[in-house]
C-alpha cells in the first residue's frame, strides 16, 4: 500500500502541475498534493506506528475513528436497552429526574422479560399509601456519641482530582439543599466540599489532608478535619469494587499544582495510593484505628468501606470486632462491577465479587454473629433508581450511596474520559475550560431533585408491593425469571394448587 500511495500523489501532483502550467489553475491543489507526499514520506520512515509505515497518511484515518468509537457507539449504534455500564434508559432515567420532569416512558417495556435473568417487583393488589417523606436512617452504633440522621441515599466517594471543583462544589449544594450527604472520596476534605452540605470524610491508604511528610496517618491534622462541624461521618477505604487490592490513581495530567498542595503529594506526576494501609496490616489493627478515630473525632459515626474478596477476611474483622468489643457504626459494600475514573481493565474485569452475593453475604454474617443490630450497612453498587434502591435493601442494606447516578446528575454523558482529563462536561476533569461548562447553579438544583424524585420512586415501589416501611422489605417481595422454570409456573402462582376449591 506504501508504494501504491506514493505512486497515485506523485501521479496526482504531476497532473494537477500540467494543468496548472498549460491552463492557469489554481496551485493550492498541487501544494496539498506535496504536502501528502511530504507527509507519507516521514511516517514511512519513522518506526513507531506500523500502521502509519505501511499505510502512509491513509494511516491516520484508524486513529480518528478509533479516537470517536465511542461516540459512534453511543449515538449511531447503541439502542435504548444497550449500554455499558449504565444503558441509554438508564442514563435518560436519571437525567429526567435531575431536570424535575417528566420520567415516563410510553408503549411498554422494551427489554425481553420471558428471561430466566428477569427480576421484577411482586406488586400488591392492595397498594399501601404512598409516603411522600423521604426515609431517612440513624448511624451510630454503642459507642457513637454523636449519631447521625442520614438519608436512604447519598453521594457516594468520588474525590476532587478525579471530579473538577465544579462538580465538588455542586455536588455539595446539592447535598445541602436536599439534606443528605456528600462522601468526599480518599482525595480529603477540601474547600470545596464545605458548600454547607452534610459530609462524610473518606480515608483511604494516601491519607490525603491527615499524612505526615512520609505518607503515614497523622492523628493531629486528621483531628483538627475530623471535628470540623459540617464533617458528620469518617469511612475507612479498605478497597473499592472498581479495582480493589490496587488503590487509587490519579493520573498525572489530573494532578494539578492545586490538588498536590491539597493532598501533599508532588504535582503533574501520576498518584498511586498504596494498595494497603500503614496505620494497620490486620483485623486487630483495623478495630483498634476504628476506637483511634472515633476518639480523635470526639465520637462521630465511624466505619469502613470494602470489596469483598476473601470471605474468611471479613469474617475474622467481624470476630475481631467481638473480641475487642469495638464495632464500627457502619459499613459501606461496594460491588466489583463499581465505578472509577481510573483502573486497570484486569482489576475492573476481574477482580472482588460483585455486589448481590457480596450483601448478602456480609449481612448474613452480621446476622450469624449477632452483631447486626449494632451496625449500618450500607449498599454502593450501581445504584441509579427507586428500584436499585429496593433491592440493594431487600439484600441487606440499611441505605444506598450512588456516585455515577449524581454524576449523571451533573451531566456526565457516559463518555468514557474519565481517565485522560478530557471529559466534556466538565464533571470528571482539571482543565479550566471544559470545567467552565459546568455551571454550579444549575447542576447543584440537578443534583437536589435527582435525590428527590429517585426516593420517591423508591417509595412509590415500597407502596406497590404493600409495604408501608423499608424494615419491610426483604427478598420475598422481588421474583426472578429463573423461578419460573415449568410452564404451569409461568401461569399460575406456585402456591395456587393449596388454594381450598370452591
């Protein structure tokens, strides 16, 4: 192909010179040609790209389309049902209610639900009353002196670094304004998150705004945040379900002169936080830190948030936490199939067991223990509506987190540039222009009325099941399309044949 490129321009450029001599066209033809010509000449001598050797200037054309494959996916080829992580559905649900309106969709389901992977809701022929208070739950087990009052649904981590100080700042409004609260990701407790909104302090193994010069956990300046008024809650990053056992990445183009001095770290260079932490190495350290921080924070709600991998890891925690007679006020599950900005694909892909099994495993063995009713958990696994909610709850969890459904809120697209700075609306980059997009006023009202109308779902789905509480909730509300695996069962309820005949 390399040569017949360079056969057809030098033919081209030849012509287009004969016509320019013999009948006075224009030489802009012929300047282009060269230049082509000048151009394949030097990607067919540089050795970098193959393509580009091979396939001079031609090459250029798979980098383009490979650079907008996305977008091509996204708006030509993806249909309502299709979409990964979240479907084009999905998405619009969550835009519509952060927009306040209509949220209807007409003519029926489009998904295929005579499928052995369909869950559905088992509705109650005498719907209770719609509540329409928005739940909310107390964290704070024996030892709290200072509970929390906290909504079923929150703003899960994602850290300023990863999400632009827009996105911060009406994130936090937002949690304001709809009284609910705003976990500031292993990032740190910045400005930003200080809007007036309810806040829970994450701490990951950087310990960024509590580490000392060496990167260890410093007690005094975790102290000093840990008390501030609008801090309500302090998690422990053990793992997240995107990449757990790696530790967060901040990519260095992210990592600006104004995020280093934040987390203590050089700028322009990449941050990967330790995949473990230094302040403990095992179970008996683990609850120790829990009764150092909920000391230095003069008794707020202390917990921890974790992937669950190895099931005899979390079962020795919760043993340790019997012995010591320390128990954390909660704890946060998320599942592998979470969400980042940054992640390599092996982790993502393969790594930590997903949400469903990993809550109900986690509360059973809370329950086995007899320590349930001491701790919250709580549910951060693709949480996106009213029905994400219900299930997460009738798998064990007290309340939800959502990071990627608040983001949608603010405008994310799903464009899939979370990683490389270059995210188009300003929700998840550093660079100043993209982030003037985002206009707080706007994006924090989106943020509020996203919480609203997602719990009022949540509650008109409680109300059609007959359920008037979420203490209610469990799985024998929900039905699977595997249950229905004989075709009198597709027809009748199982239990029809113990029904007396008249």
């Amino acid at each position: 192909m390399r040569k017949k490129f360079f056969v057809f321009v030098t033919i081209a450029f030849l012509l287009s010179m004969l016509f320019y001599i013999y009948f006075n066209t224009s030489l802009v033809i012929s300047l282009v040609l060269l230049l082509l010509l000048f151009i394949g000449f030097l990607n067919s001598l540089q050795h970098k790209h193959a393509i580009l050797r091979n396939f001079p200037v031609l090459g250029y054309f798979r980098y383009l389309f490979e650079m907008i494959a996305p977008e091509i996916q996204q708006y030509f080829i993806e249909r309502t049902t299709d979409g990964k992580p979240f479907s084009r559905n999905e998405r619009s649900l969550a835009y519509e209610r952060a927009k306040n309106i209509d949220a209807t969709t007409p003519f029926g389901t489009q998904l295929d639900i005579n499928q052995s992977s369909y869950e559905g809701i088992k509705h109650s022929i005498f719907p209770a009353k719609v509540n329409h208070e928005l739940p909310r739950i107390t964290v704070g087990g024996p030892d709290c002196k200072q509970p929390y009052s906290a909504s079923l649904l929150n703003i899960s981590a994602m850290s300023f670094g990863s999400l632009s100080e827009n996105a911060i700042i009406a994130l936090n409004k937002g949690a304001k304004k709809g009284n609910f609260y705003h976990n500031t990701g292993e990032g740190g407790l910045t400005e930003f998150h200080l809007q007036g909104g309810d806040v829970t302090w994450q701490i990951g193994t950087g310990y960024f705004g509590c580490r000392t010069n060496e990167g260890n956990f410093d007690a005094e300046k975790f102290k000093e945040k840990a008390n501030h008024p609008f801090v309500k809650m302090i998690e422990i990053k053990l793992s997240q379900g995107a990449k757990p056992g790696h530790g967060g990445v901040l990519p260095a183009a992210k990592n600006t002169e104004q995020i280093a001095k934040i987390r203590g770290v050089e700028p322009h260079t990449t941050i990967l936080s330790p995949p473990s932490h230094t302040a403990f190495s095992n179970p008996e350290g683990l609850i120790q830190f829990i009764a150092q921080l909920r000391q230095l924070s003069n008794g707020k709600p202390i917990g921890f948030k974790l992937c669950i991998g190895q099931t005899s890891e979390f079962e020795l925690i919760c043993q340790e936490m019997i012995l010591q007679n320390c128990f954390p006020d909660f704890i946060t599950v998320d599942g592998a199939e979470g969400g980042t900005g940054a992640a390599p694909l092996e982790f993502s892909d393969g790594v930590g067991m997903p949400f469903e099994p990993a809550m109900i495993f986690v509360n059973k063995t809370l329950i086995s223990l007899n320590i349930r009713d001491k701790i919250r958990v709580i549910g951060s696994g693709k949480i996106i509506s009213g029905y994400s909610i219900l299930r997460a709850i009738a798998m064990g969890a007290d309340m939800c987190n959502s990071a990627r459904g608040f983001m949608f809120s603010l405008g994310c697209i799903q464009a899939l540039r979370c990683n490389n700075n270059t995210c188009p609306t300003g929700v998840a980059t550093q660079d100043k222009m993209l982030m003037k997009g985002l206009v707080v006023t706007d994006k924090s009202e989106r943020v509020y009325y996203f919480h609203k109308n997602t719990l009022h779902a949540a509650n008109e789905l409680l109300a059609a099941a007959g359920k008037s509480s979420y203490n209610e909730v469990d799985n024998s509300i929900f039905m699977r399309g595997d249950e229905f695996t004989k075709l009198s069962d597709l027809y009748f309820p199982d239990n029809l044949t113990n029904v007396s005949r008249f």
